[in-house]
C-alpha cells in the first residue's frame, strides 16, 4: 500500500471512530498518533461492542 494510501485509509477509520464516539486510545494517545493497524483494531473492536471504553469528549 502506498503512503497516500495509507494517510486516507488512516483518515477515513479516524472519521467512523469519531462517529462512534470514540476519541482516543485507552492508553491516552490520540486518534492521530495511532498506527493503521491501530486505527483498524480499534475500528473492528467497538463495532463488535467488545473492550474499548467509548468517550464522550478528549477529557475523557
């Protein structure tokens, strides 16, 4: 996969965990500073309603 590939495949899984309420990790780093893999984990995560606290706002 080419790096602009990647940037917007990384941009669109940003844009649906946003919409799920989900605004960051929870180990407290931000959706930008995660990896593909983890923005795709966490992506497949909260759509099976499995571990990942959802968050309401970044104060969390």
């Amino acid at each position: 996969m080419a790096f602009n590939e990647i940037e917007q495949r990384k941009d669109e899984l940003k844009e649906k965990l946003l919409k799920m309420g989900y605004f960051k990790h929870p180990d407290g780093r931000q959706l930008y500073e995660l990896s593909l893999s983890e923005l795709e984990k966490a992506y497949k995560t909260i759509k099976r309603g499995d571990v990942f606290e959802q968050q309401s706002n970044f104060g969390g």
